[in-house]
C-alpha cells in the first residue's frame, strides 16, 4: 500500500501536481517581442520611443483616442499609425494584451494628432494580437483603442525588404543582387531563391495592403557580395497628396529603417527605375 501512494503521487506530480490537468500560466512577455520598435513619425523624421517596464497607465479622464493603421501588418516589416483625439496630448501609449512593458512615446509638443511607426519583429509569438493605443496629458489618459491586428503572410530570411506607404498609390520595391539582377514586380523571382512574395496596388488596382516583400526562399543562403535597394513611384493614383514610405532591411537578424516621401503623378516603373535607398553586403 506504501509504494502504491508512493508511485501515485510521483504520478500526480508528473501531470502537474494536481492544478487540474496540467496547465501552466502563459510566460509573460515584452512587448519588444510583437513589436522590436516604435517611432515618432515627423515629416520624414522619426524619434525611437523607449521602453518602459511595468503595467500600461490606465485611462482617467483623458477623453477618446481613434486610431487610424495605414495597409497590411507585415512580420519583419513596418506599418504607420495615425493617433488622433479630441484633446491635445503630449505623450502616446502603445502596449499589447498580455506583455509585462509598454512603448512610451513623447511628442514635443502638446498636438491632437500622431502619426506612429511600428516595427514588427520577424517571429513574433503570434500572428495575431490586440494592439492598444491610449494618449495623455498631465494625469488624464484618455481610454485604450483597441486595433485587433492580423499579420499578413509574408516571407521572412536572412535577408528581407520591405516597403510600406500611406496613401491609395503604387509604390515599387526593388533588390538589385550581387550579379546585376534585378527582382521586382517585372522579375518576382530569382534562380538565386530571391522572391517578390508581396504585390501591392500593381498599375492603382487598389488592394488596400500598402506593402511589397522581397526575401529569400527558407533554407536558402543568399549570395555573397553587395546588394542594392531601391524604391520607385509608379504612380500617384491620382491622389495629389504627398506619399510617404517606409523601408524595413533585416540582414541577418539586424534591422533599419528608412524614411521618405514622393510626390508628382509617379515615373512609370521597369528595371532600371527607382530611388536608390541602401547598399549592404552580405
């Protein structure tokens, strides 16, 4: 009878000492993990916000917030969020359900609209998370706007670009490789693994993403030598305004950004056209 409690209680043990089956409370987890930067986005200047430990303030008497995110969610990629109230605010909040941090943006001056950038990170936990914004002024946090966000499939690698913008407008990604050819949407692919696995708002047919992806196959290392990347304005769309785009370069598990703007009725496209953005080597 001993050695029968005994064996059933290191049983008991094994399946999680008796808490109903087993279960364990989810590991907590930083923010940093969705998002690997958040920025304050002016012109085409953008200020890092840091990140600050502990629990997201709550809402007191700070009014409402809407949140407006321009096009697709990418994994390794960059997308714009525009921040607007009621109540002029001098600071941002950006936190996700679940994470034990927040990001904590300052503006420099009291203003009733933001425009934010967040960086995704290659492998976040999940594909889909509830991101939440709230603004403040002083003591008063207005309440959180939620943004259920869904990330859109897209390759990741040792190599990934991205290009991400904010108006109804076409915009190209190009990868020039180390042996002069060039993947974009007139070449997606390359024998080298290289592929456009992204297309948006091709010739203003409007899908609303706002975002092209160029990687490599997985499993595939990227030839050696030197890369170059380049961005090019097919076309307005007929929109008058300003189009400002963001370029995301992961290399090897680094990233960087890089920020514009085009404006005028766009430069049709082909292989040769663009604005160069970076080189790198790989």
């Amino acid at each position: 009878m001993r050695q029968l409690l005994i064996a059933s209680l290191a049983l008991l043990a094994a399946c999680g000492g008796g808490d109903g089956g087993g279960s364990t409370a989810p590991t907590p987890r930083s923010v940093s993990t969705y998002l690997t930067a958040v920025r304050l986005l002016r012109g085409t200047t953008t200020v890092a916000a840091p990140l600050r430990t502990g629990t997201a303030p709550s809402a007191a008497g700070g009014g409402t917030v809407t949140v407006q995110r321009v096009g697709a969610l990418l994994a390794g990629g960059t997308a714009q969020v525009r921040l607007r109230s009621a109540i002029a605010f001098s600071r941002a909040i950006v936190a996700i359900d679940g994470t034990t941090d927040f990001y904590d943006v300052s503006l420099p001056a009291p203003d009733t609209v933001a425009v934010l950038t967040l960086t995704v990170a290659q492998s976040p936990p999940q594909s889909s998370f509830a991101l939440r914004y709230a603004t403040q002024q002083g003591n008063n946090v207005s309440t959180y706007a939620i943004d259920n966000a869904t990330l859109t499939a897209v390759g990741t690698g040792a190599i990934q670009l991205n290009v991400s913008w904010d108006t109804a407008t076409d915009v190209d990604l190009y990868l020039v490789e180390p042996g002069g050819r060039v993947v974009y949407y007139g070449a997606p692919t390359s024998n080298t693994g290289a592929r456009l696995d992204l297309d948006s708002n091709a010739g203003c047919a409007l899908d609303n993403r706002n975002a092209e992806n160029i990687t490599y196959a997985a499993g595939v290392t990227p030839p050696s030598g030197q890369y170059i990347v380049r961005v090019n304005y097919f076309s307005n769309c007929r929109i008058a305004t300003p189009t400002t785009y963001i370029v995301t370069l992961t290399v090897r598990g680094t990233t960087q950004t890089f920020t514009g703007s085009f404006t005028g009725a766009g430069t049709s496209g082909g292989a040769t056209a663009g604005t160069e953005i970076t080189r790198f080597t790989f």
